[in-house]
C-alpha cells in the first residue's frame, strides 16, 4: 500500500515537472499526408507492381530504400552509423555522454506481395518525429535514435529479426551458419555484397551485438495488423506484452504404394499422419484454455501428391503462440507427443526440426506510462493490448526496457497489398511517439550543451 502510495507521488511530481516543459514543445511540424507521402515512396522500391511491395533484404530494392531511409535521415539533422549486418541508426545527440541512447525503429522489408505500412511506418515515423523534436527546439538529456532494422521478414534467410536478434546477442555463429537462401547465398555472403557484413559470422556478430547499457529504452511505432483498435474507434494501442512465437517443422514418411493395390490393412499413410497431426495442434491448443494460445498448422505438403498413389511423405510447418512461456512450452510438448503417438500408431517414420522458440516479452512499465501519458497529452483514445504478430522489440526487450505503440490498419490487414492506414491516424501515431521519445529522453537541463 505505501509502496503504491509512493509510486503514485513520484509519477505526479514527475509529470507535474513535464507539464511545464511539454507546454514549449510544438509538434505541429508532423504531418499525416507528409509521412504518407514518404511511405508510398519507399513503397516504389518492390520487385512487384504497386500496390503490392516486395522487397528482400539486400536485394537492389532493398538498397534503394535504404539509401532513401538514410537520406531523410540526413534532412532530419541526425548522425548515421550503420552495423556490419546493416541495421542503420539516426542518432540526436543528447546533453549527457554517460546515459544509454532511447532508441525507437522497426523493418522497411517486406514479404511477397504485401503493403506499405507494416514497419515502415515505424522507421519513416520515427525519423519524423526525431526531425519534428528538432525544429520545436527540443533538447533531449539522453540521445535519442531512429534505428532501422536488417530483416525482420524471414522471407530471405529463414529466420525473422536477424538484425535485432544479432543486436540482442540471441543470434548464434550456429544458426546464422545454417541459414541460406533459395540461391545458397549465405547472410555473409549477402550482407557483404551490399557493403556491409564482413569476413566471418562470426566478426559480423561481434560488431552487431549491442554494449550492455547502451540502450535506454527502446519503443516501436507499428500498424495494429489486428481488428482490435479499429473496432473500437480508437486511436492508439499501447502494448502491454508481445506474444511469443515457436515454429516447428514435422516430417513424416510411410511406404507409399498404389492406390488401388495397396490394401487398407498394409497402408502406413504419411498422409494422414499430417492430418491427424493438424487436428492435434488444434486440440492441443484449445486445451491450454486461453484466449492468447494460438496454433496454427499453415504449411501442409504431401508427396508424391497424386491422386492414385498412398502419400509417402508429409511436410508440416507448424506455428504456435501464447504470451505465457510456460503455458506455450506445454502446447509445444503436447504436439510432440501426439507426433510420437501417431508415428508409432500409424507405423510412419517421424522427424522434427524446432524452427524457433522465443521467449514473449512483458513491456517495461516506464515505456508504457510514458506512452500513455502521450497519449493523453494528445487527447488521444487508447487502450492496452497484446501484440500477437512478433516483432523486433520482441528482441529488443532482452536488452532495454520496451514497448509499442500501435495504430489501426484498416480492416485488421496487413502483409497484402491492400494494407492502409489513415494519414490522420498515422499523424497520431508520430506524435505520441514523438511525445514518448521526449519524456524518456528527458530534456537537457537549461544551458547545457548536446554532445558532438
Ligand atoms: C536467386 O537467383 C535468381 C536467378 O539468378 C535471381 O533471379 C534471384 O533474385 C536470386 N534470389 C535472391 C534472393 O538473391
Ligand atoms: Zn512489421
């Protein structure tokens, strides 16, 4: 109760202290139709027609529009450095050397055949709203950083959040290793050509993973990518926890043999094994009795996939997720033991490869008052919410206090080409971010210089 009582005297006096500041801090140099404008400009760097973008990491339209993303970087008036995996930070110097840097970003590549919102809001929204603190003379205490991410898409190599996976330190020489593309390039290959990387997995991780310290506070700016806030008529969604995803991929083979020939009795269907398999994720999942358990078997591939051949081989990719760890392991051993129990039923042999399984991540309180409080500075409507869809700061909560901002996509959608998000809602959105990046900066005490 005191303890309570305590805290609660502390964040008054704490935003009595802003409310005197904030009055100085005009942010009405953010412009909706401005960011929007610069969306569908990066959006014109895809391997498909518009409105559909398509854009793999370090492909020559990746490079287009990182090159575009490191020149608003510029106009914004901020210093840019790049890592040897290509993440790339814009950075405005704050009064004191000795604090980490309040750092806010996401991912400008994209899936096959998606949008022009999902991640580049959150990177042409952050340099925005750094260039908007600038021109409204704001002076930060702690440096604050527009940091767009290297792969967040698996598209390319497999794995989704390399670039803050190797910030975080949770990225291994292992698993980098085993990650090619369709052509057999490999990440150093690859990251090299475009001018990054350097002679090994190895050196490249080392000169990715963040210093201990180094980042005060990390908040991402992204799309909904769910109905929640649109339903609702709402504005802003601050995240509470992002669910935590696990992938695994299941192979099973039989025998095979003729359709007509081969008699019931004698049959080991790989099959029906896999669908068998499906519905046991569906069980298993209902069964954790949580509305934030999900499962979802998206990927079924038979073999010889013929109409008059017993199916010998079956290939599952298997997605399971829930913002309690524990509760989404046990789901995750429940699924491997139905795939034991119907290999050993239906006489099929078995194989199972743990794609990922990462830990949820519970957002920092401070992020998350300091967004609220945003928000209600703008006279914004908002609401918590859980993140299902993962994303960069699910890393990045390993290492800094983190959180999201999110704002509504029409319909819920996105990774299609017909993903949208309002000009005046994407407004909102780099606002509260602007107004967030400030309070947990800080402003630098009068007289005091930024750092050069
Ligand atoms: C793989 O190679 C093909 C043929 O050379 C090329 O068109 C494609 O862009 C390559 N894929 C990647 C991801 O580099
Ligand atoms: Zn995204």
């Amino acid at each position: 109760m005191g303890g309570q009582r305590l805290l609660l005297a502390v964040a008054g006096c704490l935003m009595c202290t802003w409310g005197l500041r904030a009055a100085t801090l005009d942010l009405t140099s953010i412009s909706g139709p401005a960011v929007v404008e610069q969306l569908l400009h990066l959006a014109t760097f895809s391997d498909d027609p518009l409105p559909a973008v398509t854009r793999l990491i370090f492909t020559p339209n990746d490079m287009k529009a990182r090159k575009y993303v490191k020149q608003l970087m510029k106009e914004a008036g901020l210093t840019i450095r790049e890592d040897p995996m290509g993440n790339i930070y814009g950075r405005m110097h704050g009064s004191t050397k000795t604090t980490g840097a309040v750092v806010t970003g996401s991912h400008v590549d994209a899936i096959p055949l998606a949008g022009a919102y999902d991640g580049t809001l959150g990177v042409i929204g952050a340099i925005a709203a750094l260039k908007a603190l600038g021109e409204a003379g704001f002076r930060p205490e702690k440096p604050i950083e527009a940091l767009m991410f290297t792969s967040e898409e698996p598209t390319r190599f497999g794995l989704g959040c390399i670039g803050s996976r190797g910030m975080s330190g949770a990225l291994t020489v292992e698993t980098l290793n085993d990650k090619l593309d369709v052509n057999g390039t490999s990440f150093q290959a690859a990251s090299t050509a475009a001018g990054y990387g350097g002679k090994s997995h190895e050196t490249i991780l080392e000169g990715t993973r963040v210093k201990p310290g180094s980042i005060a506070a990390f908040v991402e700016l992204h799309i909904e990518q769910g109905p929640r806030l649109e339903r609702e008529g709402l504005q802003l969604g601050i995240v509470s926890a992002i669910a935590a995803p696990a992938a695994l991929r299941v192979f099973f083979s039989g025998d095979g043999g003729h359709a007509g020939a081969l008699l019931m009795p004698d049959r080991n269907d790989a099959g029906l094994a896999a669908a068998e398999l499906a519905l046991a994720v569906e069980k298993a999942t209902l069964d954790a009795g949580a509305i934030d358990a999900v499962g979802t078997t998206g990927f079924l591939q038979i073999g010889p996939n013929s109409m008059n051949s017993v199916p010998r081989e079956a290939k599952l990719e298997i997605d399971i997720r829930d913002i309690d760890a524990a509760r989404r392991d046990r789901t995750v051993s429940s699924v491997l033991k139905s795939v034991e129990e119907i290999a050993a039923r239906r006489d099929v042999r078995h194989r199972v490869e743990m794609i990922n399984q990462d830990p949820p991540a519970t957002c920092s309180q401070e992020v998350i008052t300091a967004a609220t409080e945003a928000a209600k500075e703008l006279g914004a409507s908002q609401k918590a919410l859980v993140s299902r869809a993962y994303h960069d700061s699910l890393f990045m909560s390993q290492i800094a206090p983190t959180g999201m901002i999110f704002i509504p996509c029409r319909n819920g959608w996105s990774h299609r080409p017909d993903e949208f998000a309002s000009a005046a809602d994407i407004e909102t959105g780099v606002k509260a971010l602007a107004l967030t990046l400030a309070r947990l900066a800080g402003t630098a005490a009068a007289g005091e210089h930024s750092e050069l």
